[in-house]
C-alpha cells in the first residue's frame, strides 16, 4: 500500500508530519506485509506518477478535496507526528478516519 506524508523535511529519523500548507516534502511510504519496504521522498505531489492509496494529515480541517478527488483515502493523525509514529499507527489501524 502506498502511504503519502506532508513532511518538514526528508530525514527519516527527524522529519515532523505538518499542516499541507507547510509541506517541504512528501515522503511515500510502501508499506507491505506490516512493514515499510522503501521510502521515496519528493519536492511536489506532481512528480508522485504512482497510485497513492492514502494520505495521512494532521488535523481534520486541512484542504484534502484534491485528495478526495482522487478517491485517495484520508487519514488524520492528531498526535502522531514522527515517520514511525504515524506507520505504527498505521498498521494498529489508531489513525482517524477524516471527521466531516
């Protein structure tokens, strides 16, 4: 499954899941039989060519329609901010399904 994050920066360790107004860079996540198989980091959404089945935000009032458009599923992690924090979270199902 491809898991897309707004992220501060592209340092797996340090990198801090943002708002989707203050993305530096997107990591996608492959994520395959409970664990993450390879992270690829990118400038702009634009370059993403690969079906995204999910994306993780920070809070329910981010602007996710171009998201939805795509029939992307949107999740939110409201305390979850690190790259392991929110797989985790991922993977136990503790992320929030977007609040309308």
């Amino acid at each position: 499954m491809l898991v897309l994050l707004p992220l501060d920066g592209d340092n797996t360790q340090e990198s801090k899941l943002v708002s989707l107004n203050d993305v530096k860079k997107w990591a996608l996540l492959d994520i395959s039989e409970g664990e993450v198989v390879e992270i690829n980091f990118y400038d702009t959404r634009e370059e993403i060519d690969e079906w995204v089945e999910a994306v993780v935000v920070i809070g329910d009032y981010e602007n996710v329609w171009p998201f939805q458009e795509q029939q992307i599923m949107v999740l939110v992690a409201h305390t979850q901010r690190t790259i392991d924090e929110v797989v985790e979270a991922f993977l136990f199902k503790e992320l929030n399904d977007l609040a309308i």
